[in-house]
C-alpha cells in the first residue's frame, strides 16, 4: 500500500476513535479533506510542531519530517479525486485562512496552490 494512502487511513481511524467515543452523539466527516488541510498547514511547520504534526498525521512513516513525497503525494491524490471525465464526479476544496497581520511567506502560497489547489 502507498505510504500517504496508509497515513492516511491511519489518521482517519485515529481521529474517528476520538469523536466516536461519546456513542450518544452521530459523526460525519471527510477524512481526506481533514487530513489535506492540516497537510498544508504540516508544509510550513518546522521544528517540534512539525515532528508532532508528522506523527498526528501518521505522516511520520512517508518521508521523513516535512519531505515533498507527501506533498507531491497529495496532489497526485487530490487530481485524481477531482478528475472531470468519469463516471462519478467528486470535488474537493480547502482553504487556509491567515491572521491579516501575519505575512505569509509568497513561496508557502505557491506551495499551497500547486500541491492542494487552495489559496490563501
């Protein structure tokens, strides 16, 4: 099995055992969507926060801490996922939102927009 295609189930699983727990309540979420937004945020953090986000993701097996296979692994996922020309149809869109007074860095933006099609 692909390493982000594992990665990713493996978040998925965590993170439903989390909010399944309280039985009394229905959970709806889409994984993929989580995982790939959180991803871009991964893609900027350095450090410790990047190690943690690498293991919370279960990113931490892909490529190492921050390595471009999970992000190139992404946008290959995600232009599959929204190929047009088949059968099912099925579209994707995230977005990160920044605090106005932080600058962002212009190369962060363009990352974003090539591996996740999100803008800023």
């Amino acid at each position: 099995m692909d390493p982000l295609q594992e990665a990713n189930g493996t978040f998925a699983l965590n993170l439903l055992k989390i909010l399944g727990e309280d039985s009394s309540k229905n959970v709806f979420l889409s994984p993929m969507s989580i995982s790939s937004a959180l991803a871009m945020v991964f893609m900027g953090a350095k450090g410790t926060t990047a190690s943690q986000m690498a293991q919370a993701l279960a990113l931490d097996k892909c490529s190492g801490n921050g390595g471009g296979d999970v992000h190139q692994g992404f946008q290959s996922l995600l232009t599959e996922v929204n190929k047009t020309g088949t059968q099912y149809l099925l579209r994707t869109a995230n977005r990160l939102f920044g605090d106005k007074t932080c600058d962002l860095l212009a190369s962060f933006k363009d990352s974003c927009l090539k591996f996740y099609e999100a803008e800023l």
